[in-house]
C-alpha cells in the first residue's frame, strides 16, 4: 500500500527514506519531486494535505515541524494512510524522536520502527505501542504521548498522573539488556514472554485459578484467543492500578442576541494501566444508551409525555446522552453493541480508551455577557463585561482567561475589575483578565475603556469585531455530566486488587461570544 | 561522534580507507574465534561506519555506497546474531538495511549475491528470533530482481504455512508469509509463460483458501483474505474481486473483534463488493453487524464501515432512521482527529450530500423525504484557526446544505466570513452568498442574500470586497432579472463604478450597466468615462465587454453620442489594438452595423443578435448518478477527496460497480428512511430522568460527601471494588441546571435556537467593582488567608 516514506527536516532537507515497493532510483526521484512540490513552494501555508501527479500520491502531515510524507500508487484507502501517519509520529514521539536533530540522531531506530509497523506490502502492521517497545525491547522516553490517539488535542498533561511505580518493570524480568544502547533484541529470552502457552483464553474466568500461574495456564487450550494489542502475559506489577482521566472540551460560540450558534463538547477518556497479567476491565458509565438497556422501555414512553406536559426541568435528567464513541481497538465492540458494556483488555501503558461527542444538554460553566459602546467625542471603546461562573461553588475553575480583541490602532486601555488581573498586550491588539482561581457561582465584573489614536475614524459598526473568547480549566466537573458509575478489573487470580483513579477535568475548546 | 558528521555526503573510497583496517582486525579475531568486546572501540567504529552507510542512502548516493558492499558483508558476517561470541543487533540491522537497498545484479557480483544470499537462508530458517527471520524475509522480498532470491522466498513461505504448529510465533512468522506472497507472485511471473504461470498462481489460490477455511486464528484469516484479493485482482483470468458467501462473511464479521485495527479497516475495505446480498434479509443481517464498528476509534475503520453499510444499502428498500442518525454521529465524532482526516471526512461528506440528499424542491411526491445524513450545519462553521483547505471545503459544505430553513442562520455566519481579515476567504465568503441566492430560488433565500450583500456595501468600502460583491451580482440579475431595481441599480453603479479594478468586477459592471441602462440616466457619459477611454489598457475580457456594450448601447438607441461612442470604440479595436480576436469581433459588428445602415438587414434582426435575450443562469453542481455510484464505492479513498472518477485521477484503477443481484435497488433515490416508532435513546434518558426526579433531592445531598472524596487522589481512596461502586453511584457532578428546553429529537439539526440566557442563573457571590483601588488589604481578607494557612 505505502510505496515508500520519507521524513524531511522543517527545512526541507530528507532525513528517513524507507524505500518499501518501488526501486531506489525511483524513490529518490520522488523524494526530489515532493521536496520542490511541496516543501520549497509552500510558504507556511499548506493548501492541501494530499498531492497527486500522474499516478503517484503524496500524503503528508506536518508534526513537530517535521514533514513526513507517504508516497502511494493507485487509489488507496487516504483515512488509513493518514491515520497511520498520526500513529507513526506519536510513536516517535514516544521514543524522544521530536525535531530534526533527533531524527539523525536515532535514525536507526526509525527504521526499525517502520520495520516493525509495516509490514512487506507497506500496510500497517500494528502500532501499538506496548507491542513495539518488546519487539524492539527498548523504553519509551516520553510516555504521556497516549499512543493509541491520532487526536488533535495534545493531552501531554500529567497534572494528576503522578507516576509512582518504577518505569522498568513493564517488560518482563527475564529481559536482561546486555548490550551498551540498551538493545536486547537478540536474545530468545524475551521470547519466552510469546511463548504459545502465554496467549490465555482471557474471557475464561471459570478456570481453575490456583495460585501457581504454570498450572492455570496449562489448563486451557492454546489454539485461539490471540490478542494483538497485549500478547505479553508476563506483566508484573507491585501494585495495580488504573487510571481514567475523563478530560472535556467544550466548545461554544453565542452570537450577538445571545444566541447559542453552536454548542458541543469533545470528551476524551485516557486510560493508563498498570495491571498485571491478563486483565478484563469492565467500564460503565452513566450514558444513557447504557443505563437505558437494563430498563424496561415501554414504561419510560409514558413517563417521558408526562415529563414534557409538567415541563420537569432535566436538570433531573440522571444520565447523559453522548451522541457518539468511538473506542480504542481493545474494545469489544460486538459486546458494546449488544448489552452497552465497555469491556476490554487493555494494552499495557498509555491509551486512548475513547473519544465521545455531545451536543444537547450541557451544562455550561460560564456566562459572558459584554457589552460594548463606543464614544465618538474622545474616540474611544468602552467595554462592560460580566464573567458570571454557573458550576457549584464547591469547585473553583483554574486559569481562567478572557481574551478581549480590541480595534486597530488602540494606544491604551484603562479598566476596573472586580477581581482578577488585566493586562494589555500592544502587539496582539488584546487584552488579557486573568484569573488563577475562580470559584464557583461567582460574578465578577471589568470595566474597561480603550482609547484610539486620533488620527482613527472608528465606527463600532463597521469594525468587524472578532469573538471574545475564554479560556479555563475545571477539576472534577463534567460540561456533560458523564460520570464513571464503575470500573470493575478483573483477573484469573484470585488475590487481584486494583487501585483506580478517577480524574475529570472540563477545558475550554472555542468558547467564544461575538458582541 | 555527533549526528552531523555521520549525516555527511561521503564517497566509498573515504570511508574503505577510513574503516577498512579496523573491519580487517575484527575479522581476524572472528575467525581465530575471539571476542570483540562489547564496548570496545572497534566494535563502535564499525557501527559508525554503517551509520554513515545508510545515512548516505538519504543524500541519493546509492551508487557510490555499493562500492562498499563486500565491507558491509564482512560486517554482518562477524556481527551477526548468530555467531557466538560477537552478536549486536544494531550492527545486523544496520547491515540488513543496506543489503536491502543495493542488492542489485547489475551492481554486485554474482558471486557475493550468491554469499549473501546463503546468509539470508540461514537466517530464515534457523534465527529463533522472530524480528530476525521476518527481516530476513523482507530482505528477500524486497529484492526482487534476483530469481534465486523469490525462489527461496517461496520455498520458506511454503514451508511455513504448511507447518501445523501453531505457537505464537509461528503465527507472526505466517502471517508475514502469507501476507508476502502477493508481493512476491507479482513480479515473478512477468515474462514467464502464461501456463506455468497461472499453475502457481492457482497452487498459492488454493492453499490459501486452505488456510482460510481451516486456521482457527482470525488474524491468519484476515491475512489470507487480503493475499487472496490481491491476486484475485491482479492476476488473469479473474481480474476481478474475490466473492464470498453469505455465510463465510458472517463468520468474518463475526471475528472483527479480534482482529487489530489496521487488519480490521482492510477486511472491511475488501468485503465491500466481495459480498453480495442476494436477498434484503441478507442485507439487513449484515448490516446488523456491522453497525458496532463504527464506534471504532481509528478513521479508517469507520468510514470503510459507512461505505460497506452505504454498498449494502443499496440491496435493501429501506433503512432505520436510527442507522443513518448513527452514521451522522460517528461522522461528527470525527470531525475532531487532526486537520488531514478532517479534511477527508468532510470531502466525504459532502459526497454524501451529493449523492443521497434528496432534493426537496424537486420531489413530486407529498411524503416528506428524510435526509441521510443528519448533521447540524454548526459543525461546518469556520474556525479561524483552520487551514485554508478545510475554510474551503466548510464553504462548500454550507453552500451545499443551505435550505429554506437554515438560510438565515448561514448568511449570518457567511457575513462574519465576509468581514474577516483574510482578504481570500472573505471573497469567497461572498461568492458563496451570491451563489445562494442564485441556487435558493423560491421563497425567501434569495431576498436574504441579496439584503445581506447590500449590507456588506453599506458595512464596508473596501475595494475588494466591492468588487467582488458587484461580480457576484451580476450573477444574480442573471438569474433574477427582476430584481435590478433602479435603487439597487443606481446604488450599485453610481457609488461604485470607479472603484473596479479587477477585470471580472469591471466587466460585471459594465455588464450590469448595459443591461440596466434605463434606470440610469447618464449611462452614455459613465460608460464612455470610465471605460471607453481605458479601452487599450483593459484586459481581454473586459475589451470584449466594452466593444459588446457599446454596440448594444448603438442598436438600441441610435443617436448621436451613442453613434459617437460606438465608432470610437470599434475604430481602436480595429487600428489600435494588437489582439487578433477583439479586432475580428469588432469587424464582425462593423460589419453587421454597416449592413443596418445600408438597410441590407433589417434591424428586429440585428437587434436580435446583439441585444437579444440571455437566458437565465443555473448552478449545476450535481454530478452523474453514475459517477456519484462509483465514488461511494470508494469512500475514504483518495478519488473521494478529489471528488472525480477514479479512472480520472488514477489511470490504472478500474472502475467499480454495483455488483447485479436479485436485491439489488433500481434507483438509488427508492432507498426510504425510516422513523423507528420508538427512539429508544432519548426516551430512555427522559425516562431515567423522570423516575429519579422525586429522589433528585436526596442525591443532591448526598453529593456534599461525594465530591471531596473523588477529588484528591490521595491514598484515602484507594480500596476495592466495592467501594469504588457505591461512591459513583451517586453522581454528584450532575447537579447543575439544566434549563434549555426539550428539543424534541435526540441531537438532530431540528434543534431550535438556544439562548444564553436560558442557562443564566442567579450566583451567589457577585463582586463589584471598587469605586477605588486600595492598596490595603481590609482585615476581613487578612484574616482569611491567615485561617488558610493555618490549615496547611
């Protein structure tokens, strides 16, 4: 499928030429051709990801400032060629491989890499990252890279995530580095972890758990059950433990009247495991497709007209309704289809278990109301803004930012607010409140007027008013209101305890109020 | 050493000098069975060396490196994982990567490709480490120009699928077998004879239908299929898709779940057209399971889904609302993942709208059509951060999904484009305006849009905008003869005529000029100003519209400043100007104008060749039914972001079609949507809501203990899985109102307008603003801080 991938520096010049289908002469052709294409002739500004002269096609993205390009022939499958894309580059980064330097740097371990992701045919193989640091046996460098995301949203935040166990126990014991670079891929030992007898029938809980592991694992069958994403049974850990983060953006855009034009929240939950052996995690969450299947149906049609006549407020409403998921490949997608439940063995380290979407029934954390006049005589703009926080005042929202655009030609701005830092920055044209803290069920106001040069005819009508926007961040509250009702690990052994954690935090995507 | 000096363009003899003695001393020790230390400074000098190698590969300078190949050879050869004493990966590794990419017959000698070759083999065959012998297998394919070298390949391939062991290994190592064969068959057989050729062929087709039928791992299933269609497609006599049975993609789906993402996503590819339904029972049972694969998190997976279920739903007479509302919500959920795959989704999207949203003017039957997708049009609202080519594609998505209802709501987002500081994406935003209210032709879209562009007039004097707002109406008279008022004439010409600088505005000015000459009293004068005197310095078009202009102004009055200016006009056409086509064309009016005063002509037919009626405009932006068949056979594909047939952009893809069946619908257009009775999400979330009501109070309460406890992760929480159950029953983040009104749909574009308003509700600290700033703190805010600390 991919004929060849190349990676060139921000400058243009190439680093990595993976050559997989075509000849070498060819290659390095194409390597040229895409370099002046593309690369020489785009001034910052891409004007489409995808190139394609005669029958060869171009994919490329740009991360870290890196270009990494796959070169294809005929029609093929772009949302696998680009989504392997994103996964190769998380990989790199996973690996410390961020910017040009590094790339020559470890350029070997590149092409061990795409060695391990691609297979003959140039079609991914498997980008799992726990798969790949056995098969290569090395480390990853940057773990909070969550692996199984192609997402735009960087969630290298490990606010919270304080990783307390020791890094080196995810391969197993038997895996001794001998040699200088911390490289042990020629020994049969790490094998000894893939041995046929390791792969479990791991929904097979009845079997006999006795608490010698070599008598359990004799005891099934070892023709079926292969789980790509964790063919490793040998994970140890002191503890177990399980992280969920349930990390939201929500995204608002209120016109003018106050309208609300547009209204969704993209909610990701992380998930880091650090469980030993074969575990099958059960997740539930307070969705309503999932609360709804164990109820009797037609008994909530009659409750639900009643509801609409009385006008009940749903605030009352208990569960959620996400309007999409989509899940991480470890999820067992035909169990969700059947009986609603998120059941899964989980990759050992970092993932992305799922991505959901809403768009009805928020609860927004914030109300902004500006209102902005302008004075003709000292030609100035005069902005009266209420930032009015709507969540329990038990919470405390952190960094709050308003970020008000003002007219060109603005020489300086005088304001009063009821709390908060301002702070006004002459080249961006903007002006910052601030907030490190902001609680709950707050009101807080700001006074501010901005003067123009003179030599400015400003009419408020004609200026075309780019969006105030807002940024925060919220600990332990939910824009849906999605909670996790319970997360259930269990495991062969009789003696499996889990330690889990439970974060959620709220961001602001676009939150932004024309005025 | 630093990475720059081993990224430095070097040439073979440099680096035999450099390196040669210390390859030489290392092969001594190795073959008087010595030990080279695992630190010691020839074992780091040689991984230098062969850093350098293949670091040249990315300076093209192949040629000069094969120089080197004995060298790299003895490296390997004293490195290798299996001699005793002096295995290193990195150094293997690094050896396979160059013997990869130089083996060639023209450039190495028969006699080390032989060597080498043995090497290989040994790898293969008795390496117990797995990354090895794929690699070495790899290496075999990827050297395809040596028979000896796809020989052996075969050999192993067949030796291994043939194996029953079935640890897992020997899983991983099959499936890179059976996932090489293709590659391998491929160039083998160029230019042997078509029988022998098509007797190994089908041995491979059998033995991996073999395979297929009788291995129980769902991954080697999955390889299978994918080497089956591969040669199924590629290869005489079939050329054509690989064809299963009902019940053989059944047990596939079935597996899905077991298969890793990227297998997942091929599988799906390649049952679109290889399953057939030959009954609408069959249809819907497939469709039935493939639905869950949509909530799968890689882009691909999903949508070679939607175009599976898409194909299907071509054999069936109607689908459930609740599958195509799902389509929709898995389409938005991915309008998150990075800009790329947002791009090909939308592009996608708007395939969808083309070929399967019915248009509602033109449907002649009473029922009310639902639509397929069901997106809200907020999701295409710009952002300004987006890049140019997703603004592009959102533009076209909201020019394409405008109706009635919505018109009002997209020309207010287009006029917030339309004031942007990007001058390209404010133009467009106002071409998109015009061409609503060209394509909205009954009821109020067109009256809107025009309002919204006389707007933007008032609203702003920049030129471009001007310009480009005069195009666009031109555009519109075109359509809408009627609506030239002499106000929005006159406003339009008078107030603007010297501001066109572009020679699409000016032309469209003149158009608008000539064509509403009689709402302007001195017509004769502006035109004659403001273009005629310009003539030689105007572009082409616009030539040809001031000659076109100046005639019709002559045939339709004659008099004498319009004789005046038509003569001037055609006299520097004819003498002055260079351009061959504008001087014909002023010969052919002269020509025709001199035959009217000569009464050779009579003038209702002059008048009726110069001045005659034009028809009115139309947007087509439908595409052929059939093309638009091909393309959903080819979602997610490159073709479908270009939005052409394929064989268009790629000549050697074939083209696809429905496969004929008993099932098969006969129109695209038949296919029905329909509203399930019960809605069974939404309502169950009211009816939760609902039962809970009465204890909504008491949960409340309960959250006071609740929340803290969740907050810290402090040691405090952690415990078993009892506990952990009791604490999020409750959940106490759900507290907060909720006051928007029910809509009705469970998220459908039906939604009515909310306002911010409706969330507003009274807080309970309100800080004013201080009449002064003091600098002193009062003793209230000292004391608390002091409590706070005390706390810590």
């Amino acid at each position: 499928m991919i004929n060849s991938l190349f990676i060139y520096s921000p400058r243009g010049d190439l680093l990595i030429t993976k050559v997989i289908k075509d000849s070498v002469r060819k290659t390095s052709s194409l390597s040229e051709v895409f370099r002046i294409q593309i690369i020489s002739d785009s001034s910052g500004v891409i004007r489409s990801p995808i190139l394609t002269l005669g029958s060869t096609t171009f994919h490329h993205i740009r991360k870290n400032k890196l270009w990494i390009v796959a070169v294809t022939r005929n029609n093929v499958d772009s949302a696998l060629i680009w989504e392997f894309l994103f996964r190769f580059s998380n990989l790199l980064e996973n690996f410390g491989i961020n910017n040009d330097d590094s790339v020559r740097d470890k350029f070997t371990l590149v092409y061990d890499l795409l060695h391990c992701i691609l297979s003959i045919d140039g079609v991914p193989y498997d980008t799992e990252l726990s798969n790949i640091c056995s098969k290569l046996g090395i480390m990853p460098v940057n773990k909070n890279v969550i692996s199984g995301s192609s997402n735009g949203s960087s969630t290298a935040d490990s606010n919270g995530i304080s990783i307390n166990g020791s890094n080196s126990n995810i391969m197993n014991s038997g895996n001794n580095s001998n040699s200088s670079n911390n490289r042990s891929i020629d020994d049969n030992d790490f094998f000894s972890s893939l041995n046929p007898k390791n792969f479990g029938k791991f929904l097979d809980r009845k079997s006999n758990s006795n608490s010698s592991s070599n008598t359990a694992l004799n005891s099934y069958n070892n023709t079926t059950s292969d789980i790509p994403w964790r063919p490793n049974l040998d994970i140890k850990y002191k503890k177990n433990e399980i992280f969920l983060d349930i990390i939201e953006n929500i995204n608002i855009l209120i016109s003018k009247e106050g309208d609300i034009l547009k209204s969704y929240i993209d909610g990701v939950v992380e998930m880091q495991c650090k469980l030993s052996g074969m575990p099958v995690v059960q997740l539930k969450l307070n969705d309503e497709q999932q609360q709804q299947k164990a109820d009797d149906f037609e008994h909530y049609l009659d409750l639900d007209m009643k509801k609409r006549k009385k006008g009940i407020p749903d605030s009352a409403v208990k569960s959620v309704h996400l309007d999409d998921y989509k899940f991480h490949q470890c999820v067992q997608l035909n169990k969700f289809h059947t009986d609603c439940s998120i059941t899964f063995v989980p990759p050992d380290g970092n993932i992305e278990l799922m991505t959901y979407h809403v768009k009805e029934y928020l609860n927004l954390p914030f109300s902004i109301q500006p209102i902005v006049t302008s004075n003709s005589r000292t030609n100035s703009v005069h902005y009266s803004i209420s930032l009015k926080s709507l969540f329990s005042s038990k919470l405390n929202a952190t960094d709050v930012v308003l970020k008000i655009p003002l007219p060109q030609g603005t020489l300086e701005c005088n304001s009063k607010a009821s709390n908060g830092k301002c702070k006004y920055s002459v080249e961006e044209k903007m002006f910052y409140w601030r907030f490190n803290k902001f609680r709950g069920s707050t009101e807080n106001m700001l006074q501010m007027s901005a003067r123009l040069s003179e030599n400015i005819i400003f009419d408020l009508n004609k200026w075309n008013k780019p969006a105030i926007s807002l940024k925060f961040e919220i600990l332990m509250f939910t824009c849906s209101g999605l909670t996790v009702k319970y997360c259930n690990v269990r495991e062969r052994s009789n003696n499996y305890r889990t330690t889990k954690w439970i974060k959620y935090i709220s961001k602001a995507g676009s939150y932004e109020v024309r005025y | 050493m630093s990475s720059q000096a081993i990224f430095v363009k070097h040439k073979a003899s440099e680096l035999k000098q450099e390196y040669d003695p210390v390859i030489q001393e290392s092969l001594n020790i190795y073959n008087s069975g010595g030990t080279i230390g695992n630190n010691s400074n020839k074992k780091k000098k040689i991984e230098i060396f062969l850093k350098k190698v293949v670091a040249n590969f990315t300076f093209n300078n192949h040629l000069e490196m094969s120089k080197l190949y004995f060298e790299v050879f003895q490296c390997l050869k004293i490195f290798h994982t299996t001699s005793s004493n002096n295995k290193d990966s990195l150094i293997t590794n690094l050896c396979y990567q160059y013997i990869q990419q130089i083996t060639t017959p023209q450039l190495i000698s028969q006699d080390l490709i032989q060597q080498v070759l043995k090497f290989i083999i040994n790898d293969l065959y008795y390496n117990n480490n797995q990354y090895f012998s794929t690699l070495a297998l790899e290496t075999l394919c990827y050297i395809k120009k040596i028979p000896e070298y796809t020989f052996e390949a075969l050999k192993y391939i067949d030796h291994n699928i043939e194996s029953e062991s079935n640890s897992s290994i020997d899983l991983i190592k099959k499936k890179t077998c059976i996932e090489a064969i293709p590659n391998l068959l491929i160039d083998k057989f160029s230019n042997k004879e078509q029988q022998q050729k098509k007797k190994i062929i089908d041995k491979y087709i059998k033995l991996l239908w073999d395979l297929f039928t009788n291995s129980d791992s769902s991954s080697i299933r999955a390889s299978c299929l994918k080497s089956l269609q591969y040669l199924y497609v590629n290869f005489e006599p079939w050329n054509s898709n690989l064809q299963l049975s009902f019940d053989e993609s059944k047990k596939i789906i079935k597996t899905l779940g077991n298969l890793n993402e990227w297998d997942k996503s091929c599988i799906i590819n390649l049952l679109t057209l290889s399953v057939v339904p030959k009954t609408h029972e069959e249809s819907y049972a497939i469709i039935d399971m493939i639905l869950p694969q949509l909530q799968a998190s890689n882009t691909s997976t999903v949508l070679q889904t939607i175009k599976f279920i898409l194909y299907l739903s071509n054999y069936v007479e109607a689908l459930s609302y609740s599958i195509t509302n799902r389509i929709s919500n898995s389409i938005i959920a991915l309008l998150h993942k990075p800009n790329e795959l947002k791009f090909l989704v939308l592009r996608n999207v708007i395939l969808l709208l083309l070929s399967r949203e019915h248009n509602n003017s033109s449907s002649t039957e009473n029922k009310p059509r639902e639509n397929f997708l069901n997106i809200d049009i907020s999701y295409f609202f710009v952002e300004f951060d987006d890049p140019i080519y997703i603004k592009d594609t959102k533009l076209e998505l909201l020019y394409l999904m405008a109706d009635e209802k919505n018109i009002s709501i997209i020309l207010d987002e287009l006029k917030e484009y339309a004031i942007d500081i990007d001058t390209q994406m404010s133009r467009k935003a106002i071409r998109a305006i015009g061409n609503l209210a060209v394509k909205l032709d009954s009821g109020n879209g067109k009256k809107e849009a025009i309002a919204v562009l006389l707007d933007l007039l008032d609203f702003c004097s920049v030129e471009y905008i001007v310009q480009e707002i005069i195009s666009v109406f031109k555009n519109i008279f075109r359509k809408y003869p009627n609506e030239g008022t002499k106000s929005i004439i006159s406003k339009l010409v008078t107030n603007y005529i010297d501001v066109m600088e572009e020679s699409e505005s000016k032309s469209a000015m003149i158009w608008i000029l000539t064509e509403y000459s009689n709402h302007l009293p001195q017509y004769l004068t502006l035109f004659d100003e403001y273009f005629v005197k310009i003539f030689l310095q105007q572009t082409f078009e616009v030539q040809c519209s001031i000659l076109t202009s100046a005639v019709k102004f002559f045939v339709r009055d004659s008099n004498k400043q319009s004789e005046e200016v038509c003569v001037k006009v055609l006299k520097m056409a004819t003498e002055q100007n260079g351009n061959p086509d504008i001087r014909d064309k002023s010969f052919m009016y002269w020509r025709l104008l001199s035959g009217l005063s000569t009464n050779q002509i009579p003038v209702e037919i002059v008048k009726e060749i110069i001045d005659g009626k034009l028809p009115l405009i139309t947007l087509n932006n439908k595409l052929d039914p059939l093309i638009l068949e091909e393309l959903e056979l080819n979602i997610g594909s490159a073709a479908s972001i270009y939005l052409k047939p394929v064989q268009q952009v790629f000549r050697q893809n074939k083209t696809r079609y429905l496969p004929q069946s008993p099932a098969l619908l006969p129109n695209k257009t038949d296919l029905v949507i329909i509203h399930d009775e019960k809605r069974p999400s939404l309502l169950a979330a009211l009816g939760t809501g609902g039962i809970n009501s009465s204890s909504r109070t008491g949960s409340l309460r309960s959250m006071d203990s609740g929340i803290p406890s969740i907050r810290d992760r402090s040691g405090s929480r952690v415990g078993s899985d009892f506990s952990f159950e009791t604490e999020f029953d409750d959940d106490p983040l759900n507290n907060f109102s909720r006051n928007n009104s029910f809509s009705g749909t469970g998220g459908g574009s039906t939604s009515p307008k909310k306002n911010i308003s409706d969330y507003d509700k009274p807080v309970e600290n309100v800080n004013q603003i201080k009449r002064k700033n003091s600098l002193v703190k009062k003793p209230s805010m000292l004391a608390r801080k002091l409590t706070l600390k005390k706390k810590f």
